[in-house]
C-alpha cells in the first residue's frame, strides 16, 4: 500500500510540474520523484521503535535544472519574477556550484520524528568546519506549498556563505507515510527541532550556532519552536503570519483550510478553535520566548495574503519586550517579495553574519517544556 501511495504521488507530482510556481504541489519531489524514488520505495525499511532525531537515509539531491539558464526562464514565468532581480539573486557561480555541488553538498534525508518517519533536505558548506546552522521552516500546510527548486538555489546561496541549512517536510505531505492531518504546527515544529539531532550525526557543524528561518506560516513554527529552544540567535521572518484568531482570512481558512488539517473542526466551538490558534500565533507566544534571539521582518507593502500591518504590530511588541528587531517592507511587493527577492537574501546573509557568525554560544535544548503540547 505504502509502494502504491509513493508511485501514485511521483506520478502525480510530474504531472504538476507543468503547472508553473503557481500550482501547490511545485517541488523538487516533483522532477526526482519520478527516478529516484522508485528506488527507495522497492526497499521500504522498517524502523521500529527507534529514537527522534535519529538519521535513517542520506543521498544525493539532484538538480532538476541542467543550468542556470534553464532555472531562470523557468523562474521568469511565474508572478512577480523579473529577470534582473532573478540575476542579481542567484549568480553564475552560485548556480554552478550549487547544480555541480562544488563546495557544497545538496541532499535528501530521511530521520525518525516524533510523529514518523520525516523527509528533509540539507544544503551544506564543504568542507565544513562549525558551520552554523539555519533551520528554515516552508510556507503553507500538509501538501501546499511544498520545498521548491528556487528554495534548493536559495538555500545554496547561504551554504556559499559558510552556512548550514536544513529544511524538512510537512505533515500530511504525500511523500511522507502517516496520517494526512496536522495539529496546526506544533508537530511540524517538534519535526524541526529534531533536525538540531539530525545535524548532528552530520559532523562538521555547530548547532550551538542556531537560527530559525521561516516563510508564511513557516513564521508561526518559528514562534512554536522559541518557546521550546533555549540557544536562537537570529530569527527570519519572511512574509510573516502572526495572528490566526483575528486573521482579516479566517473566515476563508475556517472554511477550506482549516476542516482539512484537524479532525471536526466544525464542531469545536469558537471558543476551542480561538485556543488552538492562539497556541500558534507568534502574537500571543511573545512571552514564551527563550533568550534573546534578534528578529528580521522581510515583507511585501503589497501583501495580500499577510497584509504588514498585523506585522508591523507585531514587531513593535517585540521592540516593546526588548528584543532587537529589524523591519523591511518593501513597497509593491507582494507575499513571497519576488519583486525584491535579491535584496531579501542580501538582508538575511547580513542578519545571520551580524547575530549568528560570530554570537557567543550556549546550549541548546530540544525538548519540550514539562506539560507542554505532545506531538
């Protein structure tokens, strides 16, 4: 049955291909699947009772593009993407390097989570020597919005740059066995957390040196995982989504989003369905916050998906908590600032050389708080 589901969603998934970076299940998956995958199906091991964090699968990522040439015209294609801005994001050499892995390895791994067996992806500087680690968190939910071509291209550009980067899949991703529903991320966030163990066993890597990156409601994992890391030196907060109670969207997500991710959502009163969400916005996590990592808001002034001003907001009241904050809105910008997306990677790299190259360290601590939520 497990074979059948991962052939029919390789399948699928080329077929969505063709869609464009508008259609939702746009990834990488979607170019190797159909090869690579059939390999790693036929062998399906059996992993028993073993521990969260632990790796269980490592290899090779490749690149579903032949060169840069082919990325950027397939970039250029989707909305709000210029060809400049694309050329001034992902330079020759970084695109070489990163399609050729030259001075960087890109890989798919597979660990054990708390909740399952997880998919992930690791970008990293060869050689390594401490490398800090950045844990980015995707936008979207289950199997909406998952890991891209430009998130592989993207994330090369930070391991050029000395950094480390780790990303891992959603629950309810067809790629990934188990149940198809989430727990609106507090889950997804303790599968995040467990990619610190995993980087571990990677060798070559500080994960003392750690910072937590998210797009959308990648923003809100963020907020989960403070409250639950002791050792966050910078947070990046691209598109954020900070408040799901008094969302101007809710009504839309109570609708069509929400029923598809948490059993009878219908039916749990208002009430029970305020708390759940105040449990993952970053509005109402301030407080929980562990340490004093510094945030970095990049945002789009023509957001319409996360309009800037909860935000803005929301950063302030961080300001008001003392916590070092950084704020970009960019004017005409829209959610994913394809319109400014080479001065967004220009910012983050500046942010993590300022807060996280050279931060002093302390120990980090993966777990979750007594009595807190179990995923």
């Amino acid at each position: 049955m497990l074979i059948y589901k991962r052939l029919k969603v390789a399948l699928r998934d080329w077929r969505h291909w063709t869609m464009g970076l508008t259609g939702s299940f746009v990834s990488l998956f979607s170019l190797t699947s159909a090869v690579g995958l059939l390999a790693v199906v036929a062998s399906e091991p059996a992993h028993g009772d073993v521990p969260a964090g632990q790796l269980l699968e490592r290899r090779a990522l490749d690149s579903p593009f032949a060169d840069r040439e082919a990325f950027l015209a397939f970039m250029e294609k989707g909305p709000g993407w210029r060809r400049e801005v694309l050329e001034r994001a992902f330079p020759a050499a970084d695109v070489a390097a990163c399609i050729d892995q030259e001075g960087m390895t890109v890989e798919h791994l597979r660990y054990q989570g708390h909740g399952g067996v997880v998919n992930a992806w690791a970008v990293l500087p060869e050689p390594r020597r401490d490398a800090p680690l950045v844990l980015f968190n995707r936008g979207g939910a289950a199997r909406w919005g998952r890991l891209l071509g430009l998130d592989r291209f993207t994330f090369c550009r930070l391991a050029r740059a000395g950094y480390a980067v780790l990303a891992s899949d959603f629950r309810g991703d067809p790629d990934r066995e188990g149940e198809d529903r989430t727990d609106l991320g507090l889950g997804d966030a303790q599968d995040s957390i467990d990619l610190i163990a995993v980087a571990r066993t990677l060798g070559g890597i500080d994960t003392e040196r750690l910072a937590l990156w998210g797009f959308s409601r990648g923003t809100m994992l963020n907020a989960i995982m403070l409250g639950r890391l002791n050792a966050v030196r910078a947070v990046i907060m691209v598109g954020a989504a900070v408040d799901s109670v008094d969302n101007t969207r809710r009504a839309e997500f109570d609708e069509h989003v929400y029923p598809l991710l948490v059993p009878n959502w219908a039916t749990l009163g208002r009430d029970a369905q305020d708390a759940m969400l105040r449990e993952i916005s970053p509005r109402y996590l301030i407080e929980s916050i562990r340490g004093q990592p510094a945030f970095l808001f990049l945002h789009g002034g023509a957001d319409q998906r996360t309009p800037p001003a909860a935000m803005l907001r929301h950063a302030a009241a961080l300001i008001e908590a003392g916590h070092r904050t950084g704020v970009h809105v960019t004017e005409g910008a829209t959610h994913a600032l394809a319109e400014d997306y080479d001065t967004m990677i220009d910012r983050i790299l500046d942010w993590l050389d300022r807060h996280l190259r050279d931060a002093e360290t302390e120990k980090v601590a993966p777990a979750f708080e007594e009595g807190s939520h179990d995923p």
